[in-house]
C-alpha cells in the first residue's frame, strides 16, 4: 500500500537544504525563465547580450553572473544579423568568447529540440545557460489552451531542472493591455504556471529609447528595472524598484502630489481616482489596481505629507486622502 512520503516541520527546519544558485545575480535563478515582450522592443538584443556576458562572466548592470557555456537558440535570425550584433558588442575578437555558441538551425519541441539540448551540455558540460528564441519557432502551429502550454513548457523546465541550468525561453506579449504586464504574455495561463521565473520587457511606445524589465518568479524578489538604450542597442540600468522608485511609480507619486495640489482633503472612489491618476501621469491604472499602488506607494506619498485611507461606506469603496494623518483638513473636493 502507497503512502505519503512525508516530512515533519522540525525535520524541515534542522534539514540544510541549498539555495537555487543563480546565473545572473538576484535576476535570473536556474530553471525556467520566460521573457516576454512586443515585437521590436529588444529581445533578441538583451538575448545575445545575455549569452555574451554570462560566458564571459561579466556583470548584467550591477549584478554579477555566473561564467559558464551559453547556448543561443537564434530561430528568427541569420548568421548576418547575428554577426552585426557581435560586431557591435566586440570590437576585437578577442572580446567574442569561444564558449558562447550560437546555432539558427530550427529544432522542434517532442523529441528533436530535447535531444540536441542534451547532445550540447554532452559535450560541454560546464554549460549553464540556453536562451530558446522564440517558443512559437520551437511548437510549431500547437492551439493554445492551459493544458498544450503547461505541458510543452514543463518539457523544457524539466532538463533545466535535470542539468541545473536556466533555459530563458523568449516569447511575445499580446497587443492587449492589462494591470498586471505578466497577464499580456501570449498563451493560456498555463505558460506562467509551468515557468519558475517572468521577465517582461515594456516600452510605452515602440522605438523610444526607455524601457521597465518586469521580474517575477518562486526565486527572486518581484522587482521593475527602468532602462535607457545605449549606443551599442543594450540596455542600461536607471533605477531598481527594489532600491528606489521607478520611473512609473514616481510619476504615480507626482500624480498623487499635483492632484492634491491646493487640496487638503479629498474624499473619492477608485473609479475616479483611477482616470485622474491615468491621465496626470500617461500610465494606465484601472479601477482595481489604484487602491493596491495606494498601499505599495503608501510610504513615498507620506514622506510629501500625504496620507491615504481605504474604507468602506455603504457597502462601496472609498479613498481619502488628506495632507494631515490625523486631520481631514477643510474637506475640499477636487476638480478637474
């Protein structure tokens, strides 16, 4: 007769267990990361980069990697374009590492893909990182629903489990916004579901030269990265949310502060709040999501002497907020 094999909570607090060691630094842990973003926003830029520096062990911004053989699966390029880029990224070839491989020789998933991976760590075992771009060139015509998704993607996290690498596996964000950006990568929830890690990379206009890394996952520190693109297409660090406000967050914070400019206290809804905020600072905030930023952003907006309260009247939401924590002041509303 089977039985649960189980382990008691003295037991799992005596046990020494070691932590998901990590290629890129608080970023990017071992196992399976999906990196999402539109069209033309960079991916496959960051992707080579990625590979490059891993396999030279140099630093990704401010965080350090971990040097071994990287893998770049570039299934939407061609050798030209790729040594373009190469170019940009090593002015001499002595700055082109000799343990980053790079192939354009389309594999599909349920058998052949697995197989070569397998072949390649064979035959370098230091291997530690394999970029996949993009899934759709790998899966071919496949229906997304949760069930095709979870289980093509646990295919891949699988061998990273089984070798103890990280596979980053590039994919698309749908055209269609939502309040949380990991909700806009293309497929079922399944994809997220099966990935230990999520790194999204958004711009608020294709073509312009900034951009917020969104980072997710069971290993890392959920976290935003504002970025500037450099000369050479990479992407430089501005700021870490983990560290100081981002770029969206502080012109949430300005947004909060010009609203309530001459106001000392307003008393509003979440509907309402939501529209002003989207609108003063060129970022979208629906109804649902205001209130969450409220309590997140709550300390930022107390250092400008604004407090915020989130109570219930008559069965509806209400936000108060005021220039005194303990004050509701002359209880102006604000107008438009």
């Amino acid at each position: 007769m089977k039985k649960f094999n189980t382990i008691t909570t003295a037991e799992l607090y005596a046990k020494h267990i070691e932590r998901t060691p990590f290629i890129v630094e608080e970023l990017l842990p071992r196992g399976l990361t999906i990196l999402g973003g539109l069209g033309k926003v960079g991916k496959s830029w960051f992707s080579f980069w990625l590979a490059m520096q891993v396999a030279k062990g140099e630093p990704i911004w401010n965080f350090k990697t971990t040097k071994g053989t990287t893998l770049y699966l570039a299934f939407e390029d061609n050798e030209e374009r790729l040594q373009d880029r190469l170019f940009m990224l090593s002015d001499e070839i002595e700055n082109a590492p000799p343990n980053a491989h790079l192939c354009i020789e389309i594999s599909k998933m349920g058998g052949e893909l697995e197989s070569r991976i397998r072949n390649f760590i064979t035959d370098h075992p230091d291997t530690n990182l394999i970029i996949i771009d993009t899934l759709q060139k790998v899966r071919g015509n496949i229906e997304s629903n949760y069930i095709s998704d979870y289980e093509d993607i646990t295919i891949l996290k699988n061998l990273a489990d089984e070798f103890k690498i990280a596979i980053v596996l590039v994919h698309h964000l749908r055209k269609q916004k939502d309040s949380d950006i990991f909700n806009q990568i293309t497929g079922s929830t399944g994809l997220q579901g099966a990935a230990d890690t999520m790194m999204v990379i958004e711009q608020t206009k294709r073509g312009e030269d900034f951009a917020t890394f969104h980072l997710t996952g069971r290993d890392v520190k959920s976290r935003e990265l504002e970025l500037e693109r450099g000369e050479d297409n990479i992407w430089l660090l501005l700021s870490d949310s983990l560290h100081e406000l981002n770029i969206k967050d502080k012109k949430f914070v300005d947004a909060i502060k010009n609203l309530m400019a001459g106001v000392n206290f307003w008393s509003t809804n979440p509907t309402e709040l939501s529209t002003l905020v989207s609108e003063h600072s060129g970022d979208y905030y629906s109804n649902k999501m205001i209130t969450k930023v409220l309590r997140r952003l709550a300390k930022s907006l107390e250092n400008l002497d604004i407090y915020c309260n989130i109570r219930k009247s008559n069965g509806y939401r209400i936000i108060d907020i005021s220039k005194s924590s303990g004050e509701s002041g002359d209880k102006n509303r604000l107008l438009n």
